[in-house]
C-alpha cells in the first residue's frame, strides 16, 4: 500500500503563519531579545566617548607654522577672487544689462 506523507499547510507570502506553536516561540524569542536590548551594561554607554579621545590621540595636528601659512594662503586668494569678481560685475556685467536694457526703450 502507499503510504500517505504528511500534509503540510501551504503557506502563503501574505497570510500570517496560524500554527500556534511557531507563534509561541517567535513571541518567546522576541522577548528575549527585547531584554538583551533593555540590559545593557553600564560600562558601553559611555563607551563612544572612550573611542573619540583614542582616536584624537593619534591624530597629527599641524603646526602653528603651517596654520599661519595656510591662513595666509586663504585670505590672499579670498582677497583675489573678491577683487576679481567686483571688476567682472562692475566694469563688464552691468554695463552689459544697461546696455541690452537700453536696446528697448
């Protein structure tokens, strides 16, 4: 005789699992994991804090030298660029809309 398997339930992508069995032990797991979560020891909460000022230790900071030269740097071409784009507006951009604004008139 042919020996009957054992049917399991089909399960669909969308419905939600019934057995009771399986439900109970994901409740059970959940909660488990919701207590790890909840007990977390003392001694990690400040535990970023700790790994900041290690990690600015072994940071190469410049020299006062090199911060002075590099400002120097920065406000010079600051400087240039402020005068160049004053130039650009003052003697070629607005006479250049006065211009064309004076075309229709």
């Amino acid at each position: 005789m042919k020996e009957v398997a054992e049917e399991k339930p089909k399960r669909s992508l969308f419905k939600k699992d019934t057995d009771s069995k399986e439900t109970a032990e994901k409740s059970a797991a959940k909660a488990v994991s919701k207590d790890k979560k909840d007990a977390k020891p003392k001694k990690k909460r400040f535990q970023f804090f700790r790994d900041v000022k290690a990690e600015m230790k072994r940071v190469t900071w410049p020299t006062r030298q090199d911060v002075a030269r590099w400002s120097v740097v920065v406000v010079c071409a600051l400087i240039f660029f402020g005068v160049y784009v004053a130039v650009l507006d003052n003697l070629i951009a607005t006479p250049l809309l006065v211009f064309v604004s004076g075309l229709g008139a």
